[in-house]
C-alpha cells in the first residue's frame, strides 16, 4: 500500500483544540514513516489503523480522546510492548528485522518524534482535561 502526501488539516468548521495544530505539523512532516513504521512493527492491521487514524484527522478540525488514545497505541507498538509476547504478532515481525537495517535507525526516530508529540498534546492540553491515560502513558 502506498502512501500519498499529506493535505494540510486545516478545517474551517470546526475550531482547534489544544495540540491540534501539533498533531497537524507531524502527520504532515512524518505521517508517512509513521504508517510505514506501524506496517513493519504490527503488520497490515497496524498500518491500516494508522492510516484510518491520519484520515480521521484530516478531515477534523480538533483532536479527539479517542484520537489521543490512538496515538497512545501507536507509540506503544513503536515501543514493542508486545514485544516478547508468545505468538503476539509484534514479536514475529520485529524478530524478522535485522538491527542493522536502516530501518531501526528510523523506527526509533519516529518513536522519540511520537513520544515528543505525546507531551507536547499533554502540555497544550494542561488548562483542559488531558485524558488520564495520556498522563499515565507519558509518566510511564
């Protein structure tokens, strides 16, 4: 599956929240190895959530909790929390990539640019509700 540039995510309907426009400058400048990233480490159901992840934002004018929680769970792959689980799906695939692959030096860029993005939405979202669990994941 090949992944075309990303639109700005501008939306005039709808006002952005807090770490928004974040979230727009880093699908925009790293959407692509994001998705990329998420087929190599979780296979055609991560990238697939990716990519629906990065539709739904495009065509939004704020960040959702739900949105939030997605990011979460893509840093987590990025993470390899699965990783060494008996049969999970992220132990195959990353056992398959060979750490000298050019590839890990970015998968692990990505992962530090999503973590960064985590606590920057965090910072923004600091006078709002941040959702607990992107506190909890951020302290983690």
């Amino acid at each position: 599956m090949s992944i075309r540039p990303l639109k700005p995510f501008r939306s005039p309907r709808h006002p952005e929240s807090a770490g928004f426009v974040a979230v727009q400058s880093f699908l925009a400048d790293h959407g692509a190895a994001l998705a990329n990233g998420a087929r190599l480490l979780g296979g055609d159901r991560a990238e697939g959530r990716c990519l629906r992840l990065i539709g739904r934002l495009r065509e939004a004018g704020s960040l959702s909790r739900s949105d939030v929680l997605d990011l979460i769970v893509l840093h987590r792959l990025y993470m390899l929390e699965n990783v060494g689980d008996p049969g999970s799906v992220e132990t195959a695939l990353f056992s398959a990539i060979c750490p000298e692959d050019p590839r890990v030096h970015e998968l692990c860029l990505t992962a530090d640019r999503l973590r960064d993005l985590l606590r920057e939405i965090a910072e923004a979202q600091e006078a709002e509700a941040t959702p607990p669990e992107l506190l909890d994941h951020i302290a983690a």
